[in-house]
C-alpha cells in the first residue's frame, strides 16, 4: 500500500523547500538556512533533508557552494516547476492543457466539482496550498466569488476564468454574445423574420449574455416582434422543455426559427419537439449556441456557432503562464486580460430556407450609409460630414467662439482601451483647434493631460471595477452672456429612444433651461419617437442623422470609411435669455439607463464676459 506523501519525511521535506524558496524570492546570492536548522524547524531527520536537497539540485532549483545551499536564478520568462490548479466540472474540461503544460515543466492539478459548495472547495483548496496559479471555469448560475478572488488577489495568486466573467478579472471566454448575433443574421439571411430565443433560470450568466444579444441584433436588423420574443426554461427535463414548447407555439405563433441557448440540454429538447410533433427544420428551424457530438449526429444535423475547446484551453494556459512569470519578474500580475473566442457557424440541414420572405415597408428597416465604391468618392463624403454649418454659425468669425477649457473636467481616454465609452477607444480624432459644422472645437491632448480628454458620464453599463466612479453630474462654470451652446458630443450602448442625460442651463435671476439628450436608437424614420431625437449611438451600424441644431460627422482611417467608421455628433443651443449672464452648465446623466454619454468639447458663441 502506498503512504500518503504527508507521512514521507523526504517529500514533506520537498514542500517544505518549495515554500521557503518562494518566500526567498529574488535574493539569489543569499544562502538558505542549514540543513541542521531546516531539520530541527521542520521536525524531520537532517538525511530526510539532504536528500530532499539532492533532489531539488538534481533538478536545477538550488545549488550547493561548500556546505551552503543557493537558490538558483529562474529565467524572467521561466514558468518551471510552477503548480496550476484547474477547476472545472468533469463533462466540461479544457482539453490537452495538462499535456501542453507538462511540455512547459508546470504540474497542472485538475480538479472536478459538482454543485457550487464543490468548487468553493476546490478554490479554498487552492489558496490554502498557496498554489502559483488558478484557472476555473465557475458554475453558470451566477457570480459568488468575490471572497476568494480578494484572497487569491492579496496572496499574488493569478487567476483566469474560463468562462464569462465580472469586469476586473481575467478571463478567457466563448463568445456568446457574437455567436448569438451571428445565428439572427444567417437566419434572416434564409428568410426568417419571426424568431424566438430560449434561455433558462438556472443558467443566468449564459442566458442573460445571449438574450441581451439575440435582442440588441434584432433590433439593429428591424425584427422588431423577434426582438421581444425571448422565453426563460424553469424546467430543462424533457417534460418541462415539452409544456414551454406548447406555451412557446401559444404565444408566438408566427414562429418559426429558434435560438437554443445551451448544448447540454439539446437532447431533451429534440425529444420534446419529436413529442410535439415538431419536424425539424419543416415546423421550425433549429440554431444551437454552441456545439456537442448530438448536434452532428442529429439528423439532419443542427446548425450551431461552435467554439474551438483546444484553442481556448491554449490561451487560458498561455495567459496563466504569462501572469506566473510577470509575477516572478516583478512582484505583481499583468494587468487583467480579456480574451474572448470567436465562434465558427457550423451550418447544417436544421434551418429551412422559406420560399417566400413577408414584404416589408422600406422604412421598417433602418438601413446604414451606403459609401460611393470609389475610394476618393468615399474620403468626400466623409469630409462633406464635418461640413454644413449650423444656423448661427453660418457667417460666423472665428472670434466669435469661446472653446472651453475642459481639462480639469474630463476623466477618460480617447485612444487608448478601456476609455472612451467602453473597452474600445475612438481612433482618429487628433487633439487641438477643430473646425467642425462651422464651430470652433478645442480638442484636447491626453497625453498632455494624464491620459484624460473626454468627459463620460455615468450609465447602467457602469465603470471598471479599481477606478474612479464615473459621475452622475458635473457643473461648468461660464459666467458670461452668450447667444448659443454648441456641443462636441457622442453616446454609446444605445437601446430604446429615451432621454438619458441632460444639459441643464442656469441663467442669472434663478431661471433654468433643460436639454434632454435622446437618441434615436433604431428606430425608422418614421417612428415618431425620432422627432425628438438629437444623438446617436458613435457605432456604425446604427442608422445616422441630420435634424434641426444636430448635425453628425463620420471619423475614418485616413478618411476611408471601409477602413473604419465611427461618428460623433454637434448640437446647437440657442440660448433662450441671451441678455442674462449664463452662470454654468450641469451635465446630468440617468445611472439606470445603459446609453452612456461622452462630452468631448464645448464652445461658446457670442459671449460677452461679466463680472460678478
């Protein structure tokens, strides 16, 4: 019968070694203790810890100068001998990353869990063995980690998840969200306009991501009606799965397409759909976020946006890896990194192509800018853009304006990630004196300003977890008499045409004016809800505009809109008590709405300085 390794004097000797060399950390030229005082510290034998220390010699961890031990400098990069705990569950392993990372000398310990109290386990485990690192992939019913991510973060322990993850840590994920988005547009491709998306209770985090997606995407195509049809599974067995089949067809007759949200219970599924009589892809059409062997083996086969499990299990290994040696190096974890995989569409005889598509009104769809095919016809349009002044600006002079000094005011990056209005930045927008529908805009130089040129305001979408909250108002103080206000300004996460910030004007004597900023969103021109709009969303796939003080310009790759295409929009204030001082400006915005504002600059026009 073997011993437990806790009973061998040799190799509790062993760990006992690992610990006291990472506590030694980079004093390299400091010798260990003795082998007689490690002996009597540990309460083993002085042979057991010779011959322990031949060992750690034999493998290149210590050296021996007379009857000294040295610990022997790791390379900067070197990830040798490091231990990584991987916690997943059994049935949803990431495969080959403990033969890949015996090739990289790192002793992978694969843990497996059922249920949340397993995993607690395991992740308590881990920090208890003060382990060089920790991927996992979490139970999917919600996020409840935070006590041991603090305690991983405060013992230097890096962490990656395996799995969609909360902002500030590092993970390595599926895309659900584009491979959502992906499954809505090959079926419109194929004729589908009337869809439904089934998500469960018990899987919330993968739910809310492919619901939130399936949702934006229909939107942003004009399925306006598939957009509100979303069903939540209480029950994944295959009776349950069979009664919300019935409720599903009760509801959303019209329907005939389907986003399923989750593979594990894909075969519960085809077996109540063969209970309710539903022929696959003749009833309806079938699309699988994600990708299992049942899948293939259908017949006919589903189509799905499948993920690459390898090459997942490549990255998170690598960025362990990376975080282990930066930590080595310096003390300190990289900075937490998102990677998120792409998925491939996997197409199979599951998704019927229907003969004839509903006819649509053309103003139903909104439909994004079609850009001339020739590319010196393209740079014009873009430059044609930033031109049209506004009213009062039309035969303006260039000392009419008064650009403000934001500089103390703003608090995000433009061009670096993780700034702006999300993770991307806004590329190719320089700073200085713009000229821009006529008026006079200082832009102003983050990299003189510590990284800081635009004002973002705060949203549902919220900040990054360790920085400064971004903030609900912000006043500008003006002082002075001015006929118009113009705005330099672009939103971000867009959803319904609805007000979600506010320029409130405070004139002397007490009165104030309001401007309520609400975009259009997706709406089609017709809707009535776009009369009152005056933003837009800076993506390009939203539909762009032009109205009455709103004008809207096109940033580009050296002008070229096919390389790039973002927009940003100006508004014109007339002030409507031109002969009263303008005190300051509250820029206000609504933390429950995800539409997010970022101010860029603001100009006065006409002013005249007052004194107190």
């Amino acid at each position: 019968m073997k011993t437990p390794s806790d009973h061998k004097p040799v190799a509790r000797a062993i760990e006992q070694f690992d610990e006291l060399l990472r506590q030694h950390g980079t004093r390299r030229n400091q010798p260990l203790p003795s082998e007689k005082t490690l002996a009597e510290r540990w309460g083993l034998s002085t042979s057991a810890v010779n011959r322990a220390a031949h060992k750690l010699i034999a493998a290149g961890r210590v050296r021996r100068e007379g009857y000294r031990l040295f610990p022997v400098a790791v390379p900067q990069d070197s990830v040798a001998g490091a231990r990584v705990y991987v916690i997943t569950h059994k049935m949803d392993r990431l495969p080959g990353i403990v033969e890949e990372a015996a090739q990289k000398g790192v002793e992978v310990k694969e843990c497996f869990f059922v249920g949340r109290d397993a995993m607690r386990h395991h992740l308590q485990q881990a920090i208890a063995e003060r382990v060089d690192g920790v991927v996992f992939r979490q139970s999917d019913s919600g996020w409840e980690w935070d006590r041991e991510m603090a305690e991983m973060e405060r013992l230097k322990i890096p962490c990656i998840i395996a799995q969609e993850a909360p902002q500030g840590l590092s993970m390595v994920a599926e895309d659900w969200r584009n491979a959502t988005a992906r499954l809505v547009e090959l079926l419109l491709s194929q004729g589908h306009r009337n869809i439904i998306c089934v998500g469960s209770l018990r899987r919330k985090m993968r739910s809310s991501v492919i619901c939130t997606a399936f949702e934006e995407t229909c939107l942003r195509l004009g399925l306006n009606e598939s957009a509100k049809q979303q069903y939540l599974l209480s029950s994944h067995t295959r009776q349950g799965i069979r009664k919300a089949l019935e409720k599903m067809r009760l509801s959303y007759p019209q329907a005939r397409a389907l986003v399923w949200f989750d593979v594990d219970h894909l075969r519960n599924l085809l077996l109540a759909m063969h209970d309710e009589r539903i022929s696959i892809p003749l009833d309806m059409s079938l699309t699988l976020v994600g990708d299992t062997l049942d899948a293939r083996a259908n017949h006919p086969p589903i189509t799905s946006a499948n993920f690459d499990q390898r090459a997942q299990a490549h990255l998170t290994l690598d960025l362990i890896c990376k975080q282990i040696a930066t930590i080595r190096q310096w003390g300190r974890p990289l900075q937490p990194q998102r990677i998120k995989l792409e998925a491939n569409i996997r197409t199979g005889g599951s998704v019927l192509q229907l003969c004839e598509t509903p006819k649509q009104n053309a103003a139903d769809t909104p439909k994004p800018h079609l850009w001339p095919l020739e590319r010196s016809a393209r740079v014009r349009a873009v430059e044609q853009t930033w031109q049209g002044a506004h009213k009062l600006a039309i035969n303006a002079r260039p000392t009419d304006y008064q650009p403000l000094d934001m500089k103390g005011l703003v608090n995000r990056s433009l061009h670096r990630p993780h700034g702006w209005l999300g993770h991307l930045p806004l590329k190719h927008l320089s700073a200085g004196r713009k000229r821009i529908h006529g008026v006079e805009f200082d832009l102003i130089d983050e990299n003189a300003n510590q990284g800081r040129a635009v004002l973002v305001m705060q949203s549902s979408r919220g900040g990054q977890p360790g920085r400064n909250p971004l903030p609900c108002k912000v006043s500008i103080p003006i002082l002075r008499k001015v006929r118009a206000v113009y705005f330099l300004h672009g939103c971000g996460f867009v959803s319904d045409p609805s007000p979600f910030a506010w320029y409130d004007f405070h004139h002397s004597g007490g009165k104030t004016s309001s401007l309520a900023l609400v975009p259009r969103g997706v709406m089609p021109a017709d809707d009535p809800s776009v009369a009152v709009a005056n933003i837009q969303d800076w993506w390009a796939d939203f539909p762009q505009f032009d109205a009455e003080h709103v004008r809207h310009l096109v940033l580009a790759e050296n002008g070229d809109p096919y390389d790039y295409e973002r927009y940003l929009y100006t508004y014109e204030w007339v002030n409507p008590e031109p002969d009263s001082m303008l005190l300051n400006i509250d820029v206000r915005s609504n933390p429950n709405e995800p539409a997010t504002l970022g101010l860029l600059a603001v100009t006065l026009f006409g002013c005249e300085v007052t004194e107190k």
